[in-house]
C-alpha cells in the first residue's frame, strides 16, 4: 500500500525543466528519506507532492486519489508540509502559531475546540516548547523556532507529514530529537513520514526506504541497505564513500569519503544549481 | 579528460556571462551617453522657432552676438536642456540608492521626505512670501526638501542610532504624509493652491545659467559620490546581518547615502518639482538591462535617466506649442506601460 | 509541567485582559468623539440642549441642526474609517508589504480621475452632484482596481503580491498622470471642488449617503470578520498557506474583492482620504499583534475614532472655514505613528 504515488511526474519553472518523467513510490506507514545533490530537484519534488507547485505533466495519488481532485482543504486534513526556512509574522506567540495547524479542521470563526486545544498541547508537549507556549517567535533562537514549525505541522494532525531539511538549524542533539520524535511518530502512530535530508547518516538511521535523486530523476530507491552503496552515492553526489555498518546502531554509514576529481558535473549545467 | 575539458568550458562559460554583463553596461554607457549628446543638440533647435542644428555647432564654436538664434540657443536652451540632462540623471541615481539601501522596490527619494519638505517650503513661500525672487524660492524648496530629510532620519533612528530600512521606510511614508497635508491644508486656506500647482508642473521651463552654475557642482559631485559609493551599496542590498558580516559599516553608509541622496533629489525637486516617476522606474529598467550589482545599475541610471528627461522636455515643448505640457505627467505616462511590462517579466524586483 | 501549564494560561489571560482593556479604550474614545462632534459646530448648542435633542425634547431648529446635519455626517465619518482602516489592514496582510493602502488597488487615483471629469463636464455647481458624484467614484475605483488585477494577474501564478504592488504603483501613477493633465485645464471654481476633494472632505453627509455606505459596511465587516483566520494563514506565506489547505488564490481574490469594495465605498462619499488605510492597521498591530481576530476589530475602531476625532477638529479650527477632514486625518494622526516608532525598538 502507498501512501504517495507520482506517475510521469515533470515539474518545471517557467521554460526550465526540474523534474522529468517521475515515477515514484512512498509506502504508507513507513519513513522515507529523500537525499540528493543540492540543486538537484529535491524540495521542488516535495513541493510538487505538497500540491504547493503546479505539475507541468503527470499525476501525483494520494492514498489512491488523483490529488486534482480533492480540495486543497481535503489535502491538508491527509497531509502535511513543512517547507523549508518558514516566516513567522512578527509579534505572534508560539501558541497561536502551532493553533494554525488546526486551520484544515475548522469552520467559520474557528473557534477552538477542546480537542483542538488537546492536540495542541500535545504537539506543544512533544516538540518541548511547552514552555515557550506564550513566547513571540521572533525571540526564539534558529533551534526552537524550528521545533515551533515541527509543531504546527503535527497540530494539524494527519497520518501524512512532508517535512523539507527539519533539522537546518538544529545542534547535534536536537536533530536527533526531531528525528527520533519523528520516529516515534511513525512507530507508535503509524504516521507516514516523508523527509528531505542533507545527512546520509541521519538519512540511513531513520529510513524505512530511501530515495536518491539526481538531475531530477531517480538513481535508486528501495531500503537503506539498498541506495547506501558506494556505486550509488558515487553516481548522486560524485563521491567515493567508504560505507560501513555502524557497530550501535546496526545501520549503513558513510565514515570517510573523498570528492571524485576530474568526473564533469553534468547536475550543475542542467538545472543550474537551482534549489528553489 | 575529455571531460575535464568540458569543466573548462564551463567555467568559461561563467566568465563569459560575468564578462558579458561588463561589456553590455560599458556598451549601454557608452551608446547611451552619445545618443544623449545627440538628443541634447536635436532637442536644441526644437521649440516655438526652429533652428538648424548646425546653429548649435556656430554657437559653441563661433557665437555671434547679433544672431538672435544664437541667443535663444545660448540663453533660452541650453541652460534648459543641461537642466534636463542634470535633472534626470539626478532622480535616477537618487531612486537606485534608495531601492538598494531599503530593500523595497517601492521606495525613491519621495520616501526621504524630500518631495513633501519641498512641497511644504514652496506652499510657505507662496502663501506668507509672495514676493519671492525665483532664485529664493528654489533655496527655500531645498531647505525644505533637507528639514524632511532629517526629520525623516531623525525620527527612524532616535534609538541608538537604529535606523533599519524598515524603519526609515514607515518613517518616511508618516513624514511625507503629515508635510504634504499640511502644504495641502496651507494652500487651501491661503487659496493659492492653484499657483503652486503651475509653478509644481513647470518643470525645466525657467531654467538660466545662474541656477545651473549653482546646481551643477553639487549634483555631479552626488554622482561622483553615488559611484563610489555603489560598491557598498551592493552589498547593503544584501541586508544588514550580511552586510555587516561582510564588514561593512552600514549605519555609516546609511547616512552617506541619505546625504548624497538629499543633494540629488533635493536639487532636482526644488528646481523642476516632484517628477517621480524616474526615480522609480529607471534603476528598474536598469537592474533589468545590467543585473543587480549596483556599480553598474548607478552609472547606466545616470545615463538612462538623462535620456529620459531630456526626451520628455522635448516632448513637453513640441507636444502642443506654443503651450507647454507638464513634464511630470508626460514621463509618467510614457512610464507606465514600461513599468508594467517590467513588473510582469521580473521574478524577484530586487 | 503543571506549573508550565498554569503559567502559560495566566499570561493568556493577562493577555486577552490587555486586549479586551485596549478594544474598550478604543470604544470609549470614539464615544467620547461622538459626544464631543455633536456639540460642536456653527451654531452653538449647549450639551445639556444636544441631550435633550437627542432624546426627543429640543426646538425644531435644534432638531434640524441636530439630526439633518450633525448626525449624519458623524456617522459618514465613523463608516468612512472603519471601511478605510479595514481596507488598508487586508491589502497589507496579503502584500505582506508595510507601505501597502488601500491607494494601491488605485482606488483613490481612480475615483479622483472621475471626479475630475465629471467636474469638467458637468461643473462643480451641478445639483445632480450631490447623487452622482459618488457612484461615479465607485465605478472609477471599481474599474481601476479590477485593471490593476487583471494585469497582474498571470496563468500559472495568479497574483503574486509583489507584482500586484508593482502594478498598482504603475497604474496610480498612470491615472495621477492623466488628472494633472485635466486638473490644469480647469477654472478656479472647479480648480477649488477638485482640490478639496482630494485632500478628503467629508462634504455629502446626509442621510443618503449614509444609507449608501452602512450596506457595504454591514456585508463586508463581518464577512471580514469571518475571514480573519484565513488572512492569518496568508501571512504565513504562500507556501505555508496551500499547505494548511487554504485556496491561496480564491481566498485573495475575495479578500481583495472585500478590500476595494470598502475602500471605494468609503473614498466615494469622503474624497480621497489616504492615510487612514496606511496608519491605522500599523498602530492597530503595534497595540494587539498580528492576530487577526482582535486585529481587525481594534482596527476598525482606531480607524473610526481617527475620522470622527480629525472630522470634528476640521470643523472647530479654523471656523467658519473648514479644512478638509483627510489633512487633519494625517496631521493627528502621523506624530502619534511617529511617536510610537522612535520609541518602539522592535
């Protein structure tokens, strides 16, 4: 069962053409992590699927229906999008920024309902910002402020969360608590989890299934254990990486890698380094 | 190693693009600043009596007292085509600083107050000064157009000197709104709103030599000064955190800017009165033709805005002689479709 | 946690507290205008005589002055703020620009160029003025704000809010062009009409043209209202906004549609009165924050108390002449923005 399916998915901006001919999968109640070069078509794919771009050409399903034909608010009640770096307007607190969240489930004036209010606080409680609760978001470092978005996404309670780079910004300890609340989403929740993540390391660890993408087109998918090989990575990023099985966690990792030199980088001439 | 040689078309290739902007902005000066010569001379023998253009070239060379061409070319229009030329080029580089300071594609010289503190002298002048000599009324109009400046810069960094473009921006929207009211509210009540108006839209009609002889030092010294400066004005444009980190002193070339800005704009407001538009549109139609690095969008403003002016001075005398048509409108009105196609092609205005 | 938890509800409450304290500031201050404007004016009523006016005692001359002429106009100015802040609070919500008012839809320059030409054609002396003026200058800012949002528009995009300022720059720029043109064609007694216009003269005051207004009013503030949370989530950013399942495009296209329909509403009985839409949505957010469920009402009335306040000073300053209300507006109104700046660091 998918939770996300893409069918001859292309995307591009005015004449230029990110994404070409995409098929892709997401399996529902896993966690798939997306890693690619920058520039490489990754948040605009994301985007794409978040309905936040419009296709050129192709489908993209959610759980089995043409997203065109569910309304934008249908979507938002499925799932969720993080993009990345958000603007917060500047005065408002933490609290009223996370109760956004509930936006898809009211109606009218929006009043909050006590289960409203429930969820809130839970996605307050999780992310650890309870304290914060009455803070403006201005005043908040990089860090917190990121786990205030974290909140809002999960305020909005769907089984769907898309979430591009969630841990920019974010000290060692903290990536991995938003990875591992993430996790633990995905475990006792059975959300479905779609991240784009820089770090391989991370990427590996957490995933059910990855992605890599390069140019705008899938060079591999599948579980960790098959995209976290040398002969991939070298084919993504132009690296040669010596990967390993991590001794405590029992997950693939890259502990050394070296740029592969004089290999002409055909990524930065198609779409321009562009990461929008 | 076929391919590292395509690396190094690559990279040509970026130089190329780097070199191209180069050479397209010297070739923009350079082309524009001929055409300029040339639509100054044309624009010469335009007028209520028509005089050969190879007039011009005796009055530079051989002037004859007794010719009365001669005359009205060296009295009547060349002071007034210089003027043109000083003035436009004047709104251009005033707008460019100011869009490149504050970040907002909104902004020009109105925003520092100029506009309404110039209004605002000039409705004093009329209503208590009537009498005026018109060499005076344009000093008044530059004092007024500095008071608005200041309370402008004043006001947004009364707090330790924190004069954030936001901050300078709301700044001059509340000063220029309370000034232009009260000019209004003045000009109503002494009933002498209507002569303000004429003398507002008559542009570079009254220009003479004694106000050029005045004018000019302090607008090319500006422009000088707007070209040196350009460099940080770039990097200004990135935003504040950037620029500083990049090392600039940002307060310091906030105020340098609002000076040479104020000479600039000032100047040109107070002889030829509120001719926004060129502010506003010219640095846009410069950072489309040469990019966004401000030490070419400063001198290729320079020309493009000298062009303009002058073209629509031309327009104003030919357009319904023996009348003159306002110069303000008629720039505008040529502006307006440009702009729009401007705003439709451009992805990001800044 | 508790502790958590219970402290963050006492700061909600003191917060909510400080609000509910500023809204009925603001409701106490236009009262007191309110008072203060019926007592003023030509004649001289005593507030002893306005009372008993007001409650059915009083001479039929008071009455006259009273109901015929004083009432009307308080109440034009009260709607004429409330549909011009509210305008001016929505357009900068959706550009997400500061310097954004509701003359940027060309609202103002649109309805002025009708003015004009309605002046030129038909003179300023007209009797049919009085009733047409005013839906001319609802069509002349109807017809500008909709060109404005045609040519900003683009397949694909919609109206992206940087294009759509730019474009609404353009266009005013254009129509101001055009009324100069006109306006130095024209003689001292239209010269007059026209310029008073635009400085914003709260001149039709009688009842028609409060029944013309209240309708407008009575529609769009709650529907505004209702839309407060939507205008929220625009704030967000366009991204953010498709993601929490908002119709970007649909819900600007409404809003805006709300916008221009209050503004022009409210610029064609008042004349052009500018700064109102600018303002008061700044000191409004600078009072409450960016909420628009409390933004929006504390808006309306700041924008309501700075008409009545400014309308009445415009009539008692410089007797028997009057200054138009718009000048006042600004001259009130800009220190007080300006004193709120230099002392706010944020």
């Amino acid at each position: 069962m998918n939770s996300i399916n893409t069918e001859n998915l292309s995307i591009a901006y005015e004449e230029k053409l990110i994404v070409k001919g995409l098929d892709m999968c997401i399996p529902k109640g896993k966690i798939t992590t997306i890693i690619g070069p920058n520039g490489c078509g990754k948040s605009t794919l994301l985007k794409a699927v978040g309905r936040i771009l419009k296709p050129k050409d192709g489908i993209v399903y959610l759980n089995g229906e043409d997203i065109h034909n569910l309304t934008t608010k249908e979507i938002a009640q499925k799932m969720a999008i993080l993009p990345q770096s958000p603007q917060a307007p500047s005065g408002l607190t933490v609290g009223e920024l996370v109760a956004y969240g509930r936006f898809p489930h009211q109606k009218g004036f929006g009043k909050l309902k006590e289960e409203d209010k429930e969820i809130i606080q839970w996605a307050l409680e999780v992310t650890k910002i309870l304290e914060f609760e009455t803070t403006i978001v201005d005043n908040l470092s990089g860090g917190q402020r990121q786990r205030v978005w974290i909140a809002m996404a999960l305020a909005q309670g769907t089984d769907l969360i898309l979430l591009d780079e969630p841990t920019t910004y974010l000290d060692l300890s903290y990536q991995l608590e938003v990875l591992e609340l993430l996790y633990n989403l995905n475990k006792k929740q059975n959300k479905t989890i779609v991240m784009v993540l820089h770090d391989l390391n991370l990427a590996s660890r957490f995933a059910d299934h990855m992605v890599a993408i390069r140019c705008g087109e899938i060079i591999s998918h599948g579980d960790p254990e098959k995209v976290m090989t040398p002969e991939i990575l070298k084919e993504v990023f132009n690296i040669d990486a010596h990967i390993v099985r991590d001794p405590r966690k029992g997950c693939l990792t890259c502990i050394s890698y070296d740029l592969i030199k004089n290999k002409n980088n055909m990524c930065a001439k198609i779409c321009g380094g562009m990461n929008i | 190693m076929v391919s590292s040689n395509k690396t190094k078309t690559e990279i040509k290739n970026i130089e190329y693009v780097d070199k191209g902007r180069t050479w397209v902005a010297l070739l923009i000066i350079l082309l524009g600043l001929g055409f300029l010569f040339f639509l100054m001379a044309f624009s010469i023998t335009k007028g209520s009596i028509e005089i050969p253009l190879s007039s011009v070239w005796d009055v530079l060379f051989s002037f004859d007292e007794n010719n009365t061409h001669h005359l009205i070319i060296l009295d009547i229009r060349f002071p007034r085509v210089i003027a043109s030329a000083l003035v436009g080029a004047a709104f251009a580089v005033a707008g460019a600083i100011m869009q490149g300071i504050t970040r907002n594609p909104m902004a020009d010289s109105g925003l520092l107050g100029l506009n309404a503190g110039a209004g605002f002298a000039l409705s004093i002048c009329f209503a208590f000064f009537p009498k005026m000599k018109y060499i005076q009324i344009i000093l008044f109009s530059f004092l007024g157009a500095a008071f608005g400046a200041a309370l402008v810069n004043g006001i947004a960094s009364f707090r330790r000197g924190r004069a954030t473009p936001m901050r300078l921006v709301l700044a001059g929207a509340a000063v220029s709104a309370l000034l232009s009211s009260l000019s209004q509210g003045i000009a109503l009540y002494f009933n002498v709103a209507q002569d303000i108006m004429f003398w507002a839209v008559g542009g570079v009609a009254g220009s003479n030599w004694e106000q050029i002889k005045i004018m000019f030092p302090w607008i090319i010294g500006a422009l000088i000064g707007g070209v040196i400066l350009s460099h940080s004005i770039s990097i200004s444009s990135l935003g504040e955190d950037v620029a500083k980190g990049l090392g600039l002193n940002t307060a310091m070339i906030n105020v340098l800017s609002s000076i040479i800005v104020l000479i600039l704009a000032g100047a040109s407001v107070s002889v030829v009165g509120t001719v926004g538009f060129v502010g506003l549109i010219i640095p846009h139609l410069a950072r489309y033709l040469v990019g966004v690095d401000y030490r070419w969008i400063i001198p290729v403003s320079a020309v493009l805005g000298a062009i303009l002016v002058v073209v629509a001075d031309l327009g104003a005398r030919t357009l319904n002689p023996p009348f003159e048509t306002p110069i303000g409108p008629l720039i505008a009105l040529v502006g307006v479709p440009f702009f729009l196609y401007l705003a439709r092609k451009e992805r990001r205005a800044l | 946690m508790e502790n958590i938890k219970q402290k963050n509800e006492a700061h909600k409450n003191k917060v909510a507290k400080r609000n509910i304290t500023i809204l009925i500031t603001c409701l106490i201050l236009l009262i007191l205008s309110f008072v203060i404007s019926m007592n003023t004016g030509y004649t001289k009523l005593s507030p002893n005589d306005t009372l008993k006016t007001l409650f059915g005692g009083g001479s039929h001359k008071e009455k006259l002055i009273l109901f015929k002429f004083r009432l009307p106009r308080i109440v034009v100015s009260i709607l004429v703020g409330i549909g011009l802040s509210l305008s001016g609070c929505i357009i900068q919500g959706i550009s997400r620009n500061p310097l954004a008012d509701p003359g940027l839809l060309g609202i103002n320059a649109g309805a002025g160029l009708m003015v004009i030409l309605y002046v030129m054609f038909f003179g300023a002396k007209s009797f049919l003025s009085v009733f047409t003026l005013p839906f001319l200058a609802l069509i002349g800012a109807g017809i500008t704000a909709i060109l404005i949002y045609i040519l900003s528009y683009k397949k694909g995009e919609g109206v992206a809010p940087l294009r759509l300022i730019l474009t609404g720059i353009a266009i005013q720029a254009g129509i101001s062009a055009l009324t100069t043109l006109l306006v130095i064609k024209l003689d001292d007694t239209q010269f007059d009409f026209v310029a008073n216009w635009q400085a914003g003269s709260i001149w039709a005051s009688n009842w028609n043209f409060v029944m013309t207004l209240l309708p407008w009013i009575l529609i769009l503030v709650p529907y505004i209202m209702m839309k407060s949370r939507v205008l929220d989530i625009l704030n967000l950013g366009d991204e953010l906004a498709y993601s929490l399942g908002t119709e970007v495009e649909r819900e600007r296209q409404l809003l805006l549609g709300a916008a221009v329909a209050l503004a022009a509403s409210s610029v064609s009985v008042s004349g052009s009165i500018g700064f109102v839409g600018l303002i008061a949505p700044h000191l409004a957010r600078r009072l409450v924050g960016p909420k628009h469920r409390i933004l929006l009402p504390t808006c309306a009335l700041i924008g309501a108390v700075l008409v009545s306040i400014s309308d009445t000073i415009a009539k008692i300053i410089v007797q028997p002449l009057e200054i138009p209300t718009g000048i006042v507006v600004a001259i009130v109104g800009a220190p007080y923005f300006l004193y709120l700046l230099s002392r706010n660091t944020q």
